[in-house]
C-alpha cells in the first residue's frame, strides 16, 4: 500500500521560514536571500518525507504567505490597485498579504477569513470587473521543477477552481459566472503544463465539497470538472477534500473521469458510509485520509488497521494518505525536550505522522501484524494516563442537571434589579479587559519566569500596573473599570497555567496567518481549578474605587477551542469540565464582592461545525450549555458580560442571546450596521457593546467619528440596551493612542448621552 501527504507544515522545525520572511519585510535581507532561504526550507522537507518513506509527495504546498493568495497571483487575479503602483511580482504579493505604505502609496491589505474550521487564515482574492483573468505565474511549476532537479518526483498540489472561486469576493457587478470560462482557460493552462513537465500526478484540493452545498452548486463543480478534465492529458488527476465529507456531491464526484479521490476518513466518517452505500470505482484510487492532520495525538493502529482492513476490501487501489494538510499540526515532538517522557508518547506530530503513514502502509499490506513491534507502541493508551483523572471531577460532570444551567431569575428582571443596584448612566462606557502591555509589564512576567525576581516582586509590581490603570481609567471617566489583564500574556495560556490537566510545549507552534504562529496548549488530563485564580487581583482593583470594577475570565469554550483538546473523552465533557472550573471562579470573585463579570468567549464561533445540520448536536448543543453553567449560580445583582472577536453571528444570533449574560462586547467597527439589523429582527435581548472603534490599527478614532458610529448603533437598537466599548483588548496597543482614544470614547458618550 502506497501512502500520500496532503500537504506538509511550511514554517520550518524551528519557524525558519518565520524568521527569514520578517527580516525581509525588514528589509534586512534581498528578496532574492529570501528566496533561496525558502528553497532550502522546501528541499529539507521534501528529503524528510522521501527518508520517512512517502511516495506521494507534494510540492507547491510551501507559501511566502498563504495558498490562495498565491493561486490568486498564478492566475493574475490581482486588483488594478496593486499592480498600478508597484513593479515586481513579489511586491505586489506582499502588499496584496499585508497591506503597502511609503510615500506614494497607501494600500490596505486584502481581507483575512479563517481557512474552514481551523485557526489557519487565508487571504480572500478580489476579482474586480476588468480583471483578467489567465495563467501569468510559475510557482507550481518552479517548485515542482526545483525539487525535480534535486532528484524528487513530487506530486504538485493547486487549490481547484471550485474551490477557489466559491472563496473569492467579487468587487464589481460581476459574479462567478462571468469569469468560469476565464479561469477554466487558466486551470486548463496549468494541465497542459505539468504535461509538458510530465508529472505523474496533480492534486486538486476541494475542501468546499464538504460544506452544505445546493443543487447549483454541484451543477456548477459538474461543469467546471468536465470540462476541466478534457484537458488532462497524460497526467493523473487527484481531487483531494478535506475536513468533513461530500455526503452532497459523491455520486457526481465518483462519476468523473478522475484518477484518485482524496477522502477525510477522519472528520469525514460519514465517507466511509458513502463508500459503502455507493461503491467506489475500481478504475481509480482511493486516498484514503486516515492519519489525522490537525491533531497532535498519535494515531490508533488498531482502529485505523480495522478501517484498513474494511478498505481492502474494496476493488480499487488504495493510498494512505494524512485526512488534511499536516499545515495544522506542530512539526516534531523532537523539539520537546522539556515534556516527560511517559506523556511524550501520547503525541505525534507532522514528522512523526509521516512514521505512521509508513508503518499503516505496511501493516497495512501485511496479514498479521499484532505482534509487529510498531503495532504495540501504537495501539490504544498506555497507563500513565490514569494519574491525570479526577474521578470526583467526572462524577460532577456526570451528575449536572437541568437547573444547572439555569439561571434565575430571568434576565428581563435581572436588568431592573441591576439597574437599581449598579446605578449606571444611559450608554455606559467600559473596555473589554486587557490595557497596553508596556515593556514593563512584559519585563515583569519574563523575570519572573527566569526566576530573576520572586513571586512577592512579580505580585507587587502587578498590583503597580494595577493602580496605575485604574488611576487613568478614573481619569477618563469610564463607567465600569477593568484591572488590565496584566498578570496575563495570552488570555488562554494564562487559565491553562492555573488549572490541572493542561501541557504546555516549547516549540508546538501552528501557523495562524502569514508568519504568525500560535502555541495552543494540550488538554491531557481531566481539569481542574487547583486554588482561585484572578481574585486578589479583581479584589485589589476593586478595593481602589467606588465604581464597579469587571472580573475577567476567558469562558470554556473558547480555552477548549484554543488548546488541542484529548479525544479519549468527548469535547461536550472537556468543556463541561472547564466551565466547573471557571463557575468556582465565578463565585469566588462574587463572593469578593466583584458586581460584574465578564466571562470571554472569543472563539465560541471558529469552531462551529462546516455543515448546518452538524452545528447543534455537534456544538451548540453543549457549547452554549457549557457557557450557561459557569454562570448559573450567581446572585440577581450580579452583571455577567461576554465578548466575542468577531460579529459574523448573525446566523447563530438566537443561540448567543442564549448564553444568557446580560452584556455582550463585540467587533463591530467593519461591520456594524448588517449585524445591527439582524439584531433587532432578531429581537436580541441581551444588552450590546458593539466595538465603536477598531483596536486592530494606531489611529486614534476622534470624538466626533465615535459619535457617528454610536448614532448608527442607537438608530437600530434602544439606547437602553447599549454599551460604549472598544471592539477588542487594548493589550496590544501603545499606552498614548489608547489613553487619547479612549478620552475621545467617553467624551463621544457623554455627548450623546446629554443629547438623548
Ligand atoms: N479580555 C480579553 C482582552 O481584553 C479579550 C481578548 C480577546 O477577545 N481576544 O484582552
Ligand atoms: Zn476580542
């Protein structure tokens, strides 16, 4: 049995690619250095799959910055903006990924939009009306002829038409159908050279096949395929999915004239299903995803080899491939030499998954293989696990009821009872936690950490920043007063740290967006909440002022979606597990006499599943329970606020007026006014924050721009009903643009608040 990657991590083992990539935008080095760091980079990893042993390799899976973007520019789809102002293709690519100021030129970046269901973002190409649209680029073909001059025959990989144009923003009056012969005229040019480089085999990545797809859709992926697939030649066409299943296209995907499927046996189980039901074709080959891309857990042979087994039996060829691009998972757990040994072995991750690939391979081909050495150390867990469960833990999970998640009395009395008892003004002013985190305040944390000063120092130097923040947040004249998160680099991090169950790794980074890296940390054991974890900080804040001062805690939902959760156990439980944890902090700090909480949820979104019929009883179902439950047990009086990093809810808009706090903060600055309408339609009860201005960029918003947006928000919604906030943590921010924003805040309330 042959075995297949997907695609493999570009960063590097020690995010080389990361490093090189930012002292070019720098300027510190050539572009041309840049270039040839990256091809070193791509070699190294082409000749580690080649020594793993993997047959099907790919190459232009590497990006400067992201896969879209560049088949974006292989395309020419690049606006008049960009390529009128600058020269050289990679200017141009670099402004169209970041954005391009100097003293002629001012040009934003294009759009950013989460890749699927992971935290992996794309660039969204603009297809303006007079673009045009043909084969101008070479990258699939130089890195496939690089690493064809180096000695390996590599299967190269492009992101398929359907994909690509269901993906795109369409600036213009024209849409899709405009463009189709177009960009099939381009993708057509793109056979016909792998041809004329005689390459084996391409692979065409649609992962929109597996999202809920009508039947213009698939009559559209139909006609782009027929005719695409004319023009094949001699080459050996894979269409490859991922991240879910094509329950809505198989029998039209199994009925073209393809060679290799590429299916997601493990976020797609209801392939296997398909499969069955339907057949599969014995003229062409089966890529069968069963090693996990996006995890960092090691596989199961013995569920995997029983898959296997059901695969044989099949008359088709079969591949063994990774279920999605090993882009999700950290490089090697080589880099982890901190971590124990009895829970190292729990973990695999990209290198290490391309060992499985071969061992499944030949295990896979051989008849018996129970006592094959490879099949023992990869089957089932060993029990070093145990010592990280808490049976008391589990009962309480076990034993939640109905009346836990439920809290009373119900909000429309809670917002009388709260109004008498915190006595705010119309349009109360607050932020949504986090202030600037100065070097001072980051030299603390590192100090600490090396051990160059004590915990008491730490503690006094925070309690410092907290005086200070307060004093200024007096001085602006805020309505509800936050302590400024300075105890805290990563508002994940930070509760993992104080909770039981979690691993943190040194060098597990997964790229984000371009060059950003994000380190999330492993859920191994059962949770836990060890001693409370914010209160004397809140408490302090608090003991400085009359005003009311807001407990910060990140919510479970979004440290389950921020971490790599286990998987012995289900994500309902994991979160069920957090949120006990988080609603004994709840309690603590209302118990501190904290009158305002504010539970974050920034991630509740992201992981809402692709295919609509999923999303309750995968997700919601549990996910706004979960949130429910750390605040069911507080008194009336009690405020509980929320926040979340984005406004794209509006088709969930019932199921986040049910979480039931009674405030929500979120990103509004972009796109306030169609979340606004969808609210009030809605009939959201839940009092709003929509952010007033953007935390995102430098630039002090003035009075009157902040009044504006603050008529927009009470044009739509009763002014009874609003906050005035920020639309995100000021932590990155610089302490002046912040200060003087946030004067322009206040100052922009009150006046329109006498006005009312
Ligand atoms: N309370 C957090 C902060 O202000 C929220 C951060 C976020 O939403 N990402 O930093
Ligand atoms: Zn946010």
């Amino acid at each position: 049995m042959k075995n297949s990657v997907t695609g493999f991590p570009r960063i590097g083992k020690n995010r080389e690619l990361k490093f090189i990539t930012e002292k070019y935008f720098k300027k510190e080095i050539s572009f041309d250095e840049l270039y040839e760091g990256a091809k070193n980079i791509r070699l190294e990893h082409i000749k580690l799959q080649k020594e793993k042993g993997i047959d099907f390799i790919p190459s232009n899976d590497f990006s400067f910055y992201d896969n879209m973007l560049d088949m974006a520019q292989l395309l020419n789809a690049i606006p008049e903006r960009f390529r009128k102002s600058l020269s050289t293709d990679h200017e141009i690519y670099f402004a169209m990924a970041r954005g391009h100021q100097d003293n002629n030129t001012d040009l934003k970046a294009l759009s950013m939009k989460k890749w699927f269901n992971t935290n992996y973002h794309y660039i969204v190409p603009e297809i303006e009306d007079s673009a045009d649209i043909r084969l101008t680029g070479t990258k699939p073909f130089d890195e496939y002829t690089e690493a064809k001059d180096a000695g390996f025959d590599t299967k190269p990989v492009i992101i398929g038409p359907f994909t690509f144009l269901k993906l795109c923003k369409f600036s213009g009056d024209k849409n899709i159908g405009d463009f189709k012969d177009k960009f099939l005229q381009a993708y057509a040019g793109i056979l016909d050279k792998f041809n004329s480089l005689e390459a084996e085999w391409i692979q065409i990545d649609e992962p929109c096949l597996v999202r809920d797809l009508d039947s213009d859709d698939i009559s559209f992926f139909i006609s782009l395929y027929e005719e695409l697939l004319g023009h094949k030649g001699n080459l050996k066409i894979l269409l490859q999915t991922y991240f879910g299943d094509i329950r809505d296209c198989y029998t039209e995907v199994i009925s073209l004239n393809l060679d290799g499927i590429g299916l997601d046996l493990i976020e797609g189980k209801e392939n296997l299903n398909l499969i069955k039901d339907h057949e599969f074709p014995k003229d062409k080959t089966l890529f069968a995803g069963v090693v996990n891309g996006k995890n960092i857990w090691k596989n199961n042979y013995g569920e995997t080899l029983e898959t296997i087994g059901r695969l044989k039996q099949l008359s088709c060829e079969i591949v063994l491939s990774t279920s999605c691009s090993l882009l999700h998972s950290p490089f090697t757990i080589e880099n982890e030499t901190e971590i124990r040994n009895d829970i190292l072995r729990y973990f695999a991750f990209a290198a290490e998954k391309l060992n499985e690939l071969k061992d499944l391979s030949r295990l896979g081909d051989a008849l018996d293989y129970q006592g094959d050495p490879a099949f023992r150390s990869n089957s089932g867990d060993p029990d070093s696990k145990k010592a990280f469960e808490h049976k008391n833990v589990q009962n309480a999970v076990n034993s939640l009821k109905e009346n836990d998640f439920t809290r009373l009395p119900k909000r429309s009395e809670r917002v009388v009872i709260q109004k008498e008892s915190l006595c705010l003004p119309l349009l109360p002013t607050t932020t949504i936690g986090s202030f600037p985190q100065t070097a001072e305040v980051k030299r603390n944390r590192s100090e600490y950490k090396k051990g160059i000063i004590d915990k008491e120092t730490y503690d006094k130097n925070i309690f410092e920043f907290i005086k200070e923040c307060i004093d200024e947040q007096l001085e602006l004249d805020l309505d509800v007063l936050v302590h400024g998160e300075f105890e805290r680099n990563d508002m994940v991090e930070f509760f993992g740290e104080c909770l039981e169950g979690f691993i943190f790794t040194k060098n597990a980074w997964v790229q984000s967006y371009g060059t950003r890296c994000v380190k999330p940390p492993i859920i191994f054991g059962d949770i836990r909440r060890r001693e409370n974890m914010t209160v004397k900080y809140i408490k302090y804040a608090q003991s400085l002022t009359d005003k009311p001062v807001k407990g910060m805690l990140t919510g479970p939902v979004t440290i389950l979606n921020w971490s790599f959760p286990r998987e012995d156990i289900s994500r309902r439980e994991i979160a069920m597990q957090i949120a006990l944890a988080i609603k004994e902090e709840v309690n603590d700090l209302e118990e501190a006499g904290i009158k305002v909480i504010q539970i974050d949820e920034a991630a509740l979104r992201e992981k809402l599943p692709i295919r609509k019929a999923d999303r309750y009883s995968e997700y919601l179902d549990w996910a706004i329970p979960a949130f429910r439950l750390c605040h069911s047990g507080v008194k009336p009086e009690t405020q509980i606020h929320t926040h979340m990093c984005y406004s794209e809810f509006g088709d969930i808009i019932k199921d986040i007026d049910n979480m039931d706090a009674d405030v929500i903060s979120f990103e509004a600055s972009r796109s306030t006014l169609s979340i606004l309408d969808d609210l009030k339609e809605a009939g959201f009860e839940t009092q709003v924050g929509p952010g007033v201005y953007d935390i995102h960029s430098p630039r002090v918003p003035g009075t009157d721009e902040i009044k504006e947006s603050i008529h927009k928000i009470i044009e739509k919604i009763n002014p009874e009903q609003v906050w005035v906030n920020p639309d995100c943590g000021l932590k990155t921010r610089g302490p002046e643009e912040t200060y003087k924003s946030l004067k322009n805040l206040t100052n922009a309330a009150k006046s329109v608040r006498e006005a009312l």
